[in-house]
C-alpha cells in the first residue's frame, strides 16, 4: 500500500521514510538530470587556447630547439633562473590557460619539473584560438634561440 503525504508541503520530505509516489519519482529524476546538463554544457564551452594536435606539433617543433632566457625568471622566493640560463621550452594548454613553460637544457623533459615562464588566461584571450605564429611571438618575448657556434670557449 503506498501513502501518500497529508500536505503538498511534506512531498519532498516524503521520501526519507522510504514511501514516495511516481511523481516523486519523476520530481527526483528531473532533479539529476539537470546538474548533468549544466555540467556538460559548461564542458563544451570550455575550449583549449590550442587544439591538443595542434599543441603536439608545437612542441615538437620546439623539442628540438635550445634558447636562453631574456630576462630573469622568479619561480619562488628561493629560486630565480637568471638572464640567459640555457634551457628548453614546451606549451601546454588547458581550458583556462595557456601555459609556455621551461626546463634545465641538461635534463629531459620527462623527467624535469617544468618551470613556468609565462601564461595566458582564456578570458583574457576573448576565447580565440591560438596558431603556431602566434606562439612564436609569445616565445620570443621571453627566450632567444641559443646558438651553439657563438659560444665563446676557453683558450
């Protein structure tokens, strides 16, 4: 036997005590459906500054290359990489930012904590996407390529 509330009032109450109609049923179902919805609404609005192919062919280009610093870079109060410290570079991208990053030219990029050297927040960038002249701008804003034949030795 199914008992119903006395008062509309005690419907979404009702259901603790393990008694609930078919329109409570439908009222819960409704209920999950929409958070669900939202959610994968806000999933697809949230779109990467650069398509993850894209960001591959980025940093392959850039895998191979070697660059010095511009300008010095303060990751923490402890660490500061200075004025042209040899180091390589990599992208990476989320839905909210778009990150250029650097690590010691001695160490692999698997196996190296990369250090951020500039970002860019998809507010800030209107939700454009970004190309690879694009990030070439970027890149050169704060690293120089670092030529191997200019180095000066020691006689």
């Amino acid at each position: 036997m199914l008992l119903e509330p006395k008062n509309k009032k005690d419907f979404p109450f009702y259901c603790l005590y393990g008694h609930f109609s078919s329109e409570f049923a439908l009222f819960c179902s409704v209920f999950r459906v929409i958070p669900l919805v939202i959610l994968l609404g806000l999933c697809h609005c949230s779109q990467r500054l650069i398509g993850k192919e894209k960001q591959r062919e980025i940093n392959d280009y850039y895998d191979g290359k070697t660059y010095t610093l511009l300008e010095d870079v303060k990751i923490s109060q402890e660490e500061v990489w200075k004025k042209g410290s040899i180091v390589k570079i990599y992208i990476e991208s989320t839905p909210s930012l778009l990150k250029l990053k650097f690590y010691p030219v001695n160490e692999s990029r698997e196996s190296s904590l990369g250090k951020m050297a500039a970002f860019i927040i998809n507010e800030d960038a209107k939700k454009r996407q970004y190309e690879f002249e694009d990030v070439e701008e970027w890149v050169a804003l704060k690293f120089a390529p670092y030529d191997t034949k200019s180095k000066k030795t020691k006689k």
